[in-house]
C-alpha cells in the first residue's frame, strides 16, 4: 500500500482546493457540471449559491441556476450535515442513499428522546401519501402528520419524515433565486421520475469529496460531509489514492490525477457567499481561513459570513447594503491592504454589484 509522497506545504493544499473549487480562475461550464464538480453547494440560504456561481463562472446571469432548478437538472434538498444543499439530479439520485447513517444520526442528535420510538416506516408511508398529491410545504407536512400522530412532537415527526423519504424542495416560479419563503416539497421520485438507487456504499460519496476538495484528511471528509467512521473505507480505497502528509504531520489522501497546482499559482481576488463549500469543507480551515480570523467569520446559530479572498485566504467580510433603489458594497479587511489589492477589490466589487442588480428571478 502506498505510503504518503511528501509533505504539502500549506499554500500547495489552498491552491489545490482553489482549482477543485474554481476559484483559481473562472471556466466556461455549464451549471450543472459546475455544481457536479463542486459536489453540490450550500443553500439553506437561497441567495449564495447564485453568488457562489457567479464568482466561478464565466458570463453566469441567476437564470441560468434557476432554469436548471426548473428543468429539473438540479435539486434543492437536505443533504450534506443535514443542511440544505443544491445537487445535481444524477448525483442526488446516487449519492442520497449513502448519506441516510448521517442523516439518521443528525435526527436522533437534535431531537433526542422526542425522536424515540418513532415508527420511520409509517411516517414515510403516510409523508409519502400526502405529499404525492401536490407538493406540500414544511409546515402543511407538519400539520398534516401531526393530526395522524397527536401523541408525538410534531417537529419531530415532519423532521424524521424528511430524514428517511428523499425529498426536495420545488422551485417557485417567478421566485427571486429560485425559491420563495416557504418552498413546497415533492418526494425525489414524483419530481425527477425516480427514486435514489446508489449504493449505501460512502465509496463513491468519498471520492467525489476528494475530488473537490482533496488532498484532505479522513476527518475532514467526516466534517464535511457529516459522517462517523469512515475510515475503514477510506482505508479500503488506500491502493487506489494517492497519500501525502500535511505540515502537521497528518495523513492526506487524494485521487492519483487530481490538480496540484504549485505554491506560486497566482490566485485573483474573489468574493465568496455567505456558507460558501470552500469554508466549510474540512475540519482544519486553516488552508482558507487563519484560525486568529474565524471568530469574525463563523458566527453564532451556524451563521458564516460572506468573505473576500486575497492570494487565495480569507482577508475580511463583506456585504451588500441596500437603501432606496440604490446598493453598495461594504467590505471589511481583517488588516490593511495594499493599493493594489484594493483596486483589484473594488473592480471585481463593481461586477458583484452588478450581478446583484441584475433581475434575479427565472427571466
């Protein structure tokens, strides 16, 4: 079995997560390849996802997110560290089943002794009944399953629903990013024709996070992706990865033809959404994020702000403040920034703007 190659430099794993994650330079993708590449987005927001597009892509406009949420090509759904996330249909479909042990866990995690004893397969049976005959919001399924089960915490009963019956959510039309308030839910198979039928397997699921976001630890997948005891699996997949050591010593894997961009490659300025993938992804932040930073970033309630990045790390927040008809951007430096940098700011500031001006609904 390969043991690690060499140790990576800090800088060589933030220029390789920045090209898993495109941000190294925009490309001309389609959205749906681009979402596949990223191996979805967070979207318990529903504004970011735009952003996040937006900054990767070449010529992206929000129609073009909202008219593949529209035609089905990709999904609004409780995935990832059971929080809201847009997928692409094909991988929704096959990496859905793998994630159930995570989603199970996370329910029985918030819920507790409410959550005991609670018959999953009638609940689905029933969840699935009422929601095949339209699209139903959250609150509707709550009140709906709460009638059928008067003894039982409602919440509850609606959240174990969406645990064990794949759902996603249905794009409103003519919604600003894509969705209203209080979008409805659809069950995967009534809304894309099938239900999930990927294996169980975290192989494949392990894989693609590799993909976008190795070289990384096996805690860092775990933290991602919201998973116990991968391991074993990741051990089962040593002959087929490649293996360095971090600066600290720990073991990453990473997909044998994978991008490893040198410590030099030149990184533009980039403004990242609130809850972007690249914060997120693993349980040492430190290739994105200093650790004397994250308090300014990562909030209470799991909020994360919205940050610029400068040389490819985190170097302050910012926010669009809107008054009358008018928006500007405000931008918060975590230290003084040279002249240059500020002019490269301010100009990719003023294209965000715009983007953000721009009618954001399915046109």
């Amino acid at each position: 079995m390969p043991a690690p190659e060499r140790t990576l430099t800090l800088r060589e794993l933030n220029r390789a997560t920045l090209a898993r994650q495109i941000l190294l330079g925009r490309e001309a993708l389609p959205v749906p390849e681009a979402v596949g590449r990223l191996i979805g987005l967070q979207a318990q927001v529903v504004s970011p996802p735009y952003a996040g597009l937006w900054t990767r892509l070449e010529g992206f406009r929000p129609r073009d997110l909202t008219h593949a949420l529209e035609e089905r090509k990709i999904v609004r759904a409780t995935l990832m560290r059971s929080t809201l996330h847009l997928m692409t249909a094909e991988d929704y479909l096959l990496l859905r089943p793998a994630l159930q042990p995570a989603l199970s866990r996370a329910l029985n995690s918030f819920f507790g002794k409410r959550a005991r004893g609670l018959d999953a397969e009638r609940i689905v049976a029933a969840a699935r009944a009422y929601l095949d005959e339209e699209p139903r919001a959250y609150g509707e399924l709550r009140s709906h399953l709460a009638g059928l089960y008067p003894d039982r915490d409602p919440e509850a009963l609606a959240y174990a629903a969406r645990t064990y019956l794949p759902m996603v959510q249905v794009p409103s039309v003519g919604a600003a990013w894509g969705f209203s308030g209080r979008p409805p839910y659809a069950t995967s198979e009534s809304w894309l024709g099938e239900a999930p039928s990927g294996s169980g397997s975290p192989r494949a699921l392990i894989l693609r996070y590799l993909a976008a976001f190795g070289p990384a630890t096996t805690g860092d997948a775990q933290a991602y992706l919201g998973m116990a005891r991968l391991k074993e699996h990741v051990e089962a997949l040593r002959p087929e990865l490649r293996a360095f050591r971090d600066e600290g010593g720990r073991e990453l894997f990473d997909l044998p033809d994978a991008p490893l961009p040198g410590a030099d490659a030149p990184a533009p300025v980039r403004f990242l959404p609130e809850y972007d993938n690249v914060l997120l992804a693993h349980a040492d932040r430190t290739r994105v994020i200093a650790d004397e930073h994250r308090a300014r970033v990562f909030l209470s309630a799991g909020r994360v702000r919205a940050t610029f990045l400068v040389d490819g790390f985190v170097a302050g927040t910012w926010k669009v403040e809107r008054e009358g008809g008018s928006a500007r951007l405000e931008i918060e430096p975590f230290g003084t920034l040279p002249d240059e940098t500020r002019s490269s700011l301010d100009e990719e500031g003023e294209r965000l703007l715009r983007f953000f001006a721009e009618p954001s609904g399915a046109t």
